[in-house]
C-alpha cells in the first residue's frame, strides 16, 4: 500500500477554524520571536556568534565519524554504556533490553524529539514498560495521545482549558481549574511519587562533547536532572549530529540556544553528564535513523547543523497558524519541512509547500540552515518524484483557506516586519511558483494573482519547460 | 557489520570534504565583566534571589527568616549547621523530604547568573539538588567568571566532573498557555548567599 501524503492543509483548516487557539498560538509564538530579537540586541557579537556555532558545526558534520569515535572512546573511558542504533527500530530493542536486564518496568523521561522519532513509548509499553513524560508540556501530549506540536514547547496549541480538562480525567483534579499555576502544581505533585519509585530514567541531549565524551541536556522544569539523578539507571538518546569537538565550543552553543528559543539567556538548567553518578549505571543510545544518508545530500546535509531551538517555527507565519499537529510529523515548522521528507518522501511531499518563502525562518536560525532555500530545493526534488496532482491541489486548498480570512493575517506582526505582514501575497507568490501554468485561482485573491502572473509568465514557461510540471 | 560500523561507513562515505570545513578557533567573545551586579541582575531575570543579609545576619539567621515554615534544612557545607547534614542522607527519597538545602558552588557566571554544582558539592547524592524544595547557594565573588566562554575555557570541572549542572535560578515553566511559573519540578526557589 502506498503512504499517503500528510493533508497538511486539510488539518491546518481544522485549526484555523478555532479562532482562540489560533488567535493564542499565533501571538504566543510571536512573543518567543519578539523576545529572541531583544535578546539578540543586547549582543553585538550575535552575528559572530552565529557564524562561529555554523562553522562549527560544519566542520563537524564533515568530520563526523572521527569525533563519534572520539566522543565513544572517551564516554567508555567514563564509564558510560555507548550503544549505536541504525533506526529507530533498533534504539528500541536496545532500550527495551536494557530496561529488560534490569527489570526496570517503570521509565520516568524527559523530553526527547529523538524518542518521539523512534516512537518509543509504544514499543515499551506493550512489553510492560510504564513510560512516564515528566516534562510538563509533553506529559499533556501524552496524555491526550497527541505528538508534541512544537519541539520545545510541545502543548503550546492547547489553553488553560484543554489542560484543566486532560488533567481532571487523569489526575482527578477540578475540570474548571482556570489557573496555570495550579495546573502545573498538579503535575509536580502528581509527577514527583512517580519519580521517586521509578526503576529508570531517561533523557534526551543537546549536545555531545567529543572531547570529553560529556553530553549536555539543557532544560527549564527540572524534570530531566530528577529524571536523570533519582534512579540509578540513566539511559540517554540522542541523534549522531549533535556533536561538538570540544568542550570550549558549548560557550557558542549555549549562548544562543535559549536566546533563539524562548529568549531567554540560558535555560534553568544547562545540565552536562560525563559519567554515572556513584552506585549508578549511565547508557547513550547514538541515534542514525536516516541522519546518515542526509549527511550524503549535497543541497540538503546541512540541515544537520540543527540544534532545534524552534525559533524558525515561532517565526513561521503559516507554523503560527497552522499549527505543527497539522505537519503530521515528528517534526513541524520550517526545520520539520525540510528534514521530515528525507524520513519519508512521499508522505511528507506536501510539507515544503507549507511555507511562504519570506526567508525569516533563515534569518534567525541560529546555526545559520539556509532553511527558506532548502524548502524550495525540496519543492524541485518532489515536483520531480511525485504525482503533482495531489500536491498541487492541497496547496491550492491550503492557499485558498488562507485567502479566504483576511483577519487571519491580522497581527501580531504589523509593522514589525513588512514580509510577514505581507503574507497574502507572497502565500500566492510563492505557493504557485514552481506551477506556471496553474490557472485557478482563489477568487478573492484574483488581482494579485493577475499582476503575480503578468509579472512571472515569462520566467515561469521557461522554468517549467526545464521540470516534468 | 554491526550498526556502529555501518554507520561510521555511510558517514565516510557521504560526508563533505573535510578540507572546506576548518575547525574555527575557539571563541572567547562579548562582554568580559564578571562582577556581581551583572551576576545579581542576571540571576533575577532568571527568577533567582539574592539571600541579603540584615544588621547582625548570619547565614542561620538569614535562612530562618527566610524559610519560616522550613522544618528540614539541610547541609551540604561544614560552616552551617542546619537540622540534617547531607552527609546523612542516604537516599533520594529521603532526600525528598528536605525543603531547604544549603550548598557551596565552586563559581558562578555573570553574565547568566548560573551557579554550578556536582557531585563534589552534593556528596554524589545528585538529586538532593532537585528533590529539596528550596536552595540556597553559598557563592564567593572572586569565583565569578564572566561569561559562558570564559567558564568553558577556564573550570576545569567541566573536564572532571560527572555530574556537573548549572543552575540558573529556579526551575520553571511555561507550558501551559505561555503563563510563566517559577518552582516547576525541581526547586521552587534558588538564593545565593555571598560570603
Ligand atoms: S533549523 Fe535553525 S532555527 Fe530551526 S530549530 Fe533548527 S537551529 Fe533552530
């Protein structure tokens, strides 16, 4: 049977249509941009610093295998576990027998885009393993059975009353708490009994040290360092590209990682793990799952240099309004766009398509991914591989849905930044480019659409006469 | 092949030229002040408190004040004495019952407002740090670095220690709706002390 494409547009309608959680989820995230950029004024070497944690980052991934073996030798000498995993199939068989040696059937994590990758939880649990997410945002995915809708905040599309809701099906607490702080009191109340009888813990990682064979986990609620101090088990995962050589290079890293994600200096905790704490055993899962191969894509490997701050999803006019649920991805945003096809081509073929093309996705990554450039290289790979009907016609759905509701575009970000305010018109820009000889039209969009073609016509026949379109 | 193998090999063979990708310098940039006003209004953006002591203060006496309701304080340092030394803990779960703890960080760093500890300063009993409820850290003003390239560059306990984690104020969380909430999981509050 052949995958389906994910009907980016079709869920992103679902979620337009609910003007509170919009109306939430486009300013919060549009909060987290505003207050990346202050903290970006406050320091002039912002531009070095990006450019130095590129370079780095470069130079590692062109460098990769010597510093994993570095990074192994160095974690053996420690005393760390090191495990290599091909896929996710394989890092959960090695979870899994693990946790199996130790009898462990209760696992308190942190959160990990690497585990949500290998969909983990549901290899453990039917073989008796209790997985409990212990960060707050991702225990709320967890249990409403949802995928984490942003990779650092991962419930950011609900509000106080979807939470309130979750937790008084869960937690026996009042459906109609109004309160976040009560709320969040809830899970630590409820969370912290399950942390002290755990018989194991893991994390995810930011970043490995090849150096020191140290890797670094940088969190705020506290949860990962009790997820990783409490049991005498620690089992950590994390992708084969998150290495850096040496220890001096973490200043570059953690400067900006917080500052691009939440605009905050640093996060609470900047936790770094060089061996097993006294009485304890420590396990690194180093994850390939298709990482490998991307590294071999001439337009694509640098999406590698990825330290998945979200900052390119907060700054994302369609991510803010569609929400990453509506990715069907692990990964959503401009940075999920264009690492999600090279997971599964056909099933993500839409999600390029997903973006207007205005370039602030590029413009604040903060290891320097020429992200807007590699959404359009990916629009030419697919428009190559793939039926264009299907593709074409979600675009159309998507862009027309947008069209439809001026207010949508309303905002947030007037006057801040004239290509996002501008969104209309680059949506139509942009989405049509790569179909010259696209002829339907959103109605109430058809003037700009007139001067878009009268503008393109020419280039556009040219271009199309090089692609299959 | 075992996946370690095969997956060094594909990384061989796909990767780009080692040639056009130098390992830049390492960086030591911005602004060099490591004093204790930059340290104070960093901590406190992070939520952080500065334990000021009043007229006549000594540590003990500034603690009580501080944590009135506080039945179990616990030290970590041998110049205060609290109701329970660390040394005394045994457990995690015994851990779990501290609602102040007091520690000793080798540094902190201005420009964030961090202070560092490891299992050096909590007796390998790493998760008292987390499990207490509240934490006050003695810190010294000559052992403030400026900022996050001179802390890397300079701290030797990012080379020795196993568990080495710096705190930057107290654990927190915005997860539900954006709403800002200080004392998530981990500690509800962190004061640093200056001695
Ligand atoms: S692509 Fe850049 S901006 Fe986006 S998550 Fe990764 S590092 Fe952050």
């Amino acid at each position: 049977m052949k995958v389906k494409p994910v009907n980016h547009a079709k869920a992103a309608e679902e979620f337009l249509d609910d003007a509170p959680h919009l109306t939430f989820h486009d300013e919060r995230l549009w909060d987290m941009r505003q207050k990346r950029d202050q903290q970006m004024h406050l320091l002039p070497e912002w531009q070095e610093l990006r450019s130095r944690a590129s370079a780095i980052k470069e130079h590692t991934l062109a460098n990769l295998p010597e510093y994993l073996e570095q990074f192994e030798a160095n974690a053996k000498k420690n005393g760390i576990h090191v495990h290599w995993a091909a896929d996710g199939a394989e890092h959960n068989r090695i979870v899994g027998e693990i946790l199996e040696k130790h009898g462990a059937k209760s696992l308190i994590k942190s959160k990990s885009m690497v585990t949500e990758e290998c969909d983990m939880r549901a290899y453990l649990e039917p073989r008796g393993v209790t997985v409990t997410e212990t960060d707050l945002g991702e225990r709320i995915q967890q249990l409403d059975g949802q995928m984490p809708s942003h990779i650092v905040v991962p419930a950011v599309h609900k509000l106080v009353p979807d939470v309130a809701k979750i937790f008084a099906k869960n937690y026996n607490t009042d459906p109609n708490d109004n309160s976040p702080q009560s709320l969040a009191e809830s899970q630590r109340m409820a969370a912290r009994p399950v942390i002290l009888t755990a018989d194991a813990g893991m994390t995810g990682g930011n970043f490995l040290v090849a150096e020191t064979g140290t890797f670094v986990v940088c969190t705020n609620e506290g949860n990962a360092d009790l997820s990783a101090t409490v049991p005498n088990l620690h089992i950590a995962t994390l992708g084969i590209e998150r290495i850096v050589p040496r220890m001096a290079d973490m200043g570059v890293f953690i400067r900006l990682l917080s500052r691009s994600a939440l605009g905050s200096p640093i996060t609470q905790y900047t936790t770094h793990f060089r061996g097993p704490q006294k009485g304890g055993e420590m396990h690194i899962v180093l994850v390939d799952n298709g990482r490998s191969a991307r590294l071999g894509m001439e337009e694509f490997w640098t999406s590698l240099k990825c330290i998945r701050c979200g900052a390119c999803m907060n700054t994302c006019p369609v991510y803010r309004r569609s929400g990453g649920l509506s990715y069907g991805a692990v990964y959503s945003g401009p940075i999920g766009a264009i690492i999600d096809p090279t997971f599964n081509e056909r099933k993500y073929s839409t999600l390029p398509f997903a973006s207007t093309m205005n370039g602030s996705c590029t413009n604040v990554c903060p290891v320097k991914i020429n992200i807007h450039e590699q959404l359009y290289k990916w629009r030419r790979v697919l428009a190559e591989h793939h039926e264009l009907p299907f593709v074409k016609r979600e675009i159309m759905h998507m862009a027309g849905k947008l069209m439809g509701q001026p207010t949508l575009y309303r905002t947030a970000i007037n006057g801040t930044e004239v290509a996002l305010s501008t969104l209309p018109r680059f949506v139509l820009y942009n989405w049509l480019n790569p179909w010259g000889k696209h002829r339907e039209l959103p109605h109430p969009v058809k003037q700009t659409f007139h001067s878009w073609y009268k503008k393109n016509r020419l280039k556009d026949k040219k271009e199309s006469q090089g692609g299959k379109a | 092949m075992s996946s370690r193998d095969t997956i060094l090999a594909t990384l061989r063979a796909n990767r780009p030229d080692p040639a056009a990708h130098e390992l830049p310098p390492v960086a030591v940039l911005g602004d060099m002040d490591a004093g204790k006003a930059r340290f104070e209004d960093a901590l406190q953006l992070l939520g952080g408190q500065i334990l000021l002591p009043q007229e006549g203060d000594t540590l003990a006496t500034a603690i009580a004040r501080r944590f009135p309701d506080a039945k179990i304080i616990c030290s970590a340092v041998p110049d205060f004495e609290g109701t329970i030394r660390l040394e005394d803990v045994t457990s995690p779960q015994q851990a779990a019952a501290t609602d102040v703890l007091v520690v000793r960080s080798p540094f902190g760093i201005s420009e964030m407002g961090s202070i560092f500890l490891s299992e050096a300063q909590l007796n390998s009993l790493n998760s008292a740090a987390h499990l207490t409820q509240h934490i006050v850290v003695i810190l010294s003003e000559k052992n403030l670095t400026a900022n996050m390239h001179t802390a890397y560059v300079e701290r030797p306990e990012f080379h020795t220690a196993n568990y080495g984690v710096l705190m930057t104020g107290p654990s927190a969380t915005a997860d539900i709706q954006g709403v800002l909430i200080r004392g998530a999981q981990g500690v509800r509050s962190l004061s640093v002390w200056w001695e």
